[in-house]
C-alpha cells in the first residue's frame, strides 16, 4: 500500500475514533474521575493503534498481534461504561477490523478480525442473558452478520489484492526474461553474422591474395600467363561476392541449405585458387545428412583450409570424412608448420561454437602440421531435410 494512502487512512481513522469518543462521552455523561478514566484509556488506545504503524514494530514478526492489544484496551475502555453496550465504543471494533484488514497480511488479518469478532460479541451475549427479547436478538443477529460480513470482504479485498501484486511480479520477472532473451538473441545473430562474414569473405580474401601473389611471380616471365591469373582472380572475387550475398541471404531467411556436394565443388575451386595438393576421403560415397549440419561442415572445411594456406603455409591437406554408428567424423590434417602454442582466434572459435551448438566436439592438436578432428552425433529424423 502505497505510503500517502496509508496516510489518508489514518486522518481518516483518527477522525472516526475521535467522533466514536466524543458522541460515547455526549451519552455517557461520567463523572470527573471516570471522565478521566475514559479519557487515558482512549489516548492509549489512540496511541496503540498509531505506535504501530512505526517501521521497526511493523518489521517486527509480533506485529499482528499488537492488534490483540487495542482489543483489549477496547473492552477496559467498554468495562468503564455505564452502558452494557455503548453503540459508540461498539464502533470502535469495527474500525479496528477495518484496520487489521487492510495492514496485515490476509491469513494474520483473519485471525485478528475472528479475534475482535468474539470480542465484540461478549457484550451482546451478556445482554440476551439479562433481557432475552426479539429486539435484542434481532440486533446481535444483525452485528453478527454485519461483523461476519465485513471479515469476509477484508479477506476478499486482502486475496484480490494479493493476487493482483503476484501478477505484477510475475509480469516483471516475464518482462525482464523477454529482455533477457532478446539480449541473448541478438548477442547470438550477432556472432552468427560475425562468423559467417569471417567465413565467406575471409575464405576468398585468403583466395584472392595467393592467386595475385602468383601473378606478381608469373608476369614478369609470361604476360600471357599472368593475365589468366588475374581473370580467374576476378572470377574468384566473383564468386566470393555471390558467397557473401548468400550468406546475407541465409542470415536473412533463417533457411541457409547447402548440399554435400558443395563440399567438393568448394575444394576443388579452393586446389585451383592455391595450387595446393588436397586429398579427400569421403566414406561412404555419398552421405545424407540434416541441411543444419551440412552447412556446419561446410563452414569447418572452409575454414580450416583457409587457415592451412594462410597461416600453416603448407603443401598437402589430407581430408577425411566419415559416417559411421550415426557420428560424423571429419578430420583435416596439414602437413604445415603450424605455431607454439597457438591461439584460438575468431575462426577456430566460431567453429567450436558451430559444433558445440550440435551436440558434437572438436580438437585442435599439432603434428608438427595442424589437425582437426571433429566428431557431430548425427540423428535423421523421418521429416528430416537431407541433401
């Protein structure tokens, strides 16, 4: 409850008690020492009900049954009447369960309020005990149900607002997990745009710079020949641009499908681009396997013979891929001169990611060239896009 709600509550509630006390004093017409009697016994019950509300006493886990307290005061102040039932002071009661209702909790604001109810109660009881009549049964019927009715929409009111409260946390708690994931979302497009750029265009800058480092070495001796290195140069820069188009395509609909037989079109156009000796072992034959996992091993070869000619400076890559028990083994071995130690960089650690995200895992080790040895669990499911 927020703070000046409280604060009307209780102008409100100090205002009620003071009209309670003053219309009770108008009929009571006491004497000077019990005048004086109701006049303490009220100032401490106004001073009860308003120590209260201190934060330290509301922390407090005896604070509910501070309110068994005002009760009692209530009845020593009733004790003090000349009246068997003052109809003012009876007020009172209700003002307390009104109180107990709206500051505790529900299950503490229950049992108060069935405590102030038996309270309120004695009076009437002693009263069809002294005069058994139908008027004065008609009206402990009617406070009975009045009372009775009042605790049960305080606990109504307290549930709702209970209720109500545990859907604004929970919205919370949903609101910031949707933020969250949107971070984690977009951290990950993030990385998975950064790994596809590192992948496509850094495969065919590394393309591109060894063929025009061969031209620098051939045109001096035939122009000729040079000339048809730096046409298959423009091919190439061709071809990495439709590479890098489908890569903002896929990135775009979340649908990047590329056949296994890719995988040999893009060695084979990687041996004319380098000169290099590349061997591949392919068992069985042919493979079928999930669109998602061909285009990871696409990604894997791409990147590992990109990082065999520009950092290993090798002459021989051996390529095996195999498919065997429902696990895919790839294995790529240079005979470079690889690095101590090395270091992952954005391309080996795109490709542990890449492979992480199937389940699978990956080695790196030098021997002395470099090697990597991946292994992915393969599950074809009857719906499965395969290639």
């Amino acid at each position: 409850m927020k703070n000046s709600t409280k604060h009307i509550i209780f102008i409100l509630r100090f205002i009620l008690l003071m009209c309670c006390f003053i219309f009770a004093i108008g009929l009571e017409l006491p004497s000077t020492s019990r005048y004086m009697i109701l006049i303490l016994t009220f100032l401490f019950l106004l001073f009860s009900l308003h120590l209260k509300e201190l934060p330290k006493i509301q922390s407090s886990r005896y604070y509910p049954y501070t309110y068994i307290l005002d009760v009692i005061i209530l009845l020593i102040l009733e004790y003090n009447s000349k009246f068997l039932l003052n109809y003012y002071f009876h007020f009172i009661y209700f003002i307390l369960m009104l109180s107990a209702g709206l500051f505790l909790s529900r299950f503490h604001g229950a049992i108060i309020n069935i405590v102030i109810f038996l309270a309120s109660m004695f009076k009437f009881t002693q009263i069809l005990q002294i005069n058994w009549n139908l008027s004065n049964v008609s009206l402990t019927i009617f406070t009975f149900f009045t009372s009775l009715l009042m605790i049960i929409l305080l606990n109504y009111g307290k549930y709702y607002s209970e209720e109500q409260q545990k859907f604004k946390e929970l919205y919370r708690e949903l609101k910031a997990y949707a933020d969250q994931i949107r971070e984690l979302t977009q951290a990950e497009e993030r990385n998975h745009l950064a790994m596809e750029i590192h992948d496509s265009i850094g495969h065919t800058m590394t393309g591109l710079i060894m063929e025009l480092e061969m031209c620098k070495r051939v045109i001096p001796k035939s122009q000729d020949q040079g000339v048809q290195l730096i046409q298959h140069a423009l091919d190439t820069a061709r071809e990495g641009f439709v590479d890098i188009r489908r890569s903002v395509d896929a990135l775009k609909a979340k649908s990047s499908e590329l056949k296994s037989e890719n995988w040999m079109e893009m060695i084979h156009h990687f041996r004319n681009q380098t000169g290099l000796d590349i061997h591949v072992h392919l068992d069985p034959d042919k493979i079928q396997l999930p669109s998602s996992i061909v285009s990871v091993v696409y990604r894997i070869l791409q990147e590992s013979l990109t990082n065999a000619a520009r950092h290993g400076r090798c002459t021989t890559i051996n390529i095996t891929i195999q498919l065997q028990n429902a696990v895919l083994g790839i294995k790529i071995l240079d005979n470079g001169e690889g690095c101590t130690p090395y270091i992952e960089g954005n391309g080996l650690k795109g490709m542990r990611q890449r492979v992480t995200a199937l389940n699978g895992s990956i080695n790196f080790s030098q021997t002395p060239g470099f090697c990597v040895e991946v292994q992915i669990p393969v599950s074809l499911q009857p719906n499965s896009s395969v290639r």
